[in-house]
C-alpha cells in the first residue's frame, strides 16, 4: 500500500507533529512542568522550587516545551525582567486528537491484504 501525492504530504506532516509532541511529552520533567502548567502561568523560579531542580534544567525542558509549542512565555505584566510560562493548550488539545484518530474504528479495514 502506497500512498501518493497531497494525501500522503498530509499524513506525514501530521504523522512528524504528532511525534514530536509526543517526544517533547514523553519526559517525566517536561510532563511535570506540563502538569504544573496546567493549574497557573509559572516563572522558571517557581518551576525550579516546586520541582527541586536546578534552574539550568528547568530552563533547558522549558525551551524543549517551547521549540514544540507546547508551551509559550511572555514578560510579566508590571516587571518584565520576569518570564512567565503559559501552556498551549489548544497544541495539546492537538495532540489528544492526534492519537484519537489513531483508535479510530471507522478507518479499520479487518481484510488482509494480499502480497
């Protein structure tokens, strides 16, 4: 089975963001600072007390979180010296539909293809 032209442009670019979000995911550190995410916008300061790791850790799973667009950051709003971290969760949202459509029983084909 060969899939051609646009469809299959199609399926392996979604196929690749899928990966990597999962990739960006599969961390216990990064998942953590997900979980975090997901109750409130945090500093690195806060990640790094909460999660008892050095600074440069945080800062390096942060930066993995954000090259895959899970998470974003922006100044404090009264002192921008202060980078704050938001969760994307429309990405993750994304990434839940993502691996939904791989349990879809619609798309099973149960005949065994022929060699």
């Amino acid at each position: 089975f060969i899939l051609e032209g646009r469809l299959a442009l199609v399926i392996v670019h979604e196929t690749s963001s899928l990966a990597a979000l999962l990739t960006a995911l599969a961390d216990p550190t990064r998942l953590a600072i997900v979980e975090l995410l997901t109750k409130q916008d945090r500093c690195v300061c806060h990640l790094v007390e909460l999660l008892e790791l050095k600074q440069s850790v945080v800062s390096h799973h942060l930066g993995v979180l954000r090259h895959a667009g899970l998470v974003s950051a922006y100044a404090h709003p009264t002192d921008r010296r202060w980078q704050y971290y938001h969760l994307e969760r429309e990405v993750l949202s994304g990434a839940l539909t993502g691996l939904s459509a791989l349990l879809d029983h619609a798309q099973w084909d149960p005949a065994v293809p022929t060699c």
